[in-house]
C-alpha cells in the first residue's frame, strides 16, 4: 500500500462506518458522508499517479 493510502485509509474506514450507522431516511448526512469519502478516494488515487509519474 502507499503511504498516502496508509494515512487516510484509517479516515474511510471510520467515515464509512458512521455513514452505515445512520438511518436510510437521513438522505442528505449520508450523501454528505458518501462525498467526503469520494472526496477523499480521488485524493489518493491523484497522488498515487502524482507520485508514479515523478
């Protein structure tokens, strides 16, 4: 694994976890927690191509 999906993967599993606890009627706290995980995933993946391409 890259040091940048060590680092955040800890962040996606937790936000992961409190967006599967809410109720499904709670649609927008869980859309909100569905774009910070997004959010997060294309982090990564551009600095995993960031860093390839060095």
């Amino acid at each position: 694994m890259s040091p940048v999906r060590i680092q955040y993967n800890p962040i996606i599993t937790q936000l992961l976890r409190e967006h599967d606890q809410l109720p499904h009627d709670r649609v927008a706290e869980r859309k909100s927690f569905q774009r910070k995980i997004l959010f997060l995933m294309d982090m990564i993946k551009f600095s995993e191509d960031e860093a390839a391409f060095a």
